[in-house]
C-alpha cells in the first residue's frame, strides 16, 4: 500500500507544487517513517514536468508521470 500526494496537480508553476509536496511528505513521515509515496508532476503529472520535480533523499518516495499520447490509442472511443 503506497500513498499518492495528489494526481494530476495543474498549478501555475511547478515551484509551488514542490513546496507544497515536501510539506505533505514531511508530515507522512511525522506518522509513517517507510511507506511509499507516489509524487507525480505538475500539469496532469505531465511527462515533461519530471524535470521540474523537487527529488527528496527519502529511499521510499516513487516518481510517476502520466503520458497520454497518441490520444488515439490511450483514449480510445473517448470522446
């Protein structure tokens, strides 16, 4: 079992976002010292915000991205 800080995050930067994030992670850890934490980027935990992604030392933190394209394929008959 893992937690997920928030998925797909739209702020108008990434700097807020890692602010925000690294407050959450350290009051998890306040109560649970080794569970996984998933933190995705900002915009939709978009593929090319992992660069703009805060890495925090924490052994038990998971980076995610979501990737959506071709729309054709990962939406399908969506309208």
């Amino acid at each position: 079992m893992a937690f997920e800080l928030l998925t797909e995050i739209v702020l108008l930067d990434s700097l807020s976002w890692n602010q925000l994030a690294q407050q959450i992670i350290t009051r998890i850890r306040g109560i649970e010292s080794e569970r996984v934490i998933i933190v995705g980027g900002n915009n939709y935990n978009a593929v090319n915000e992992v660069n703009n992604l805060r890495i925090n030392p924490d052994p038990n933190i998971l980076y995610t991205f979501h990737f959506y394209e071709p729309m054709v394929i990962t939406h399908q008959k969506a309208y």
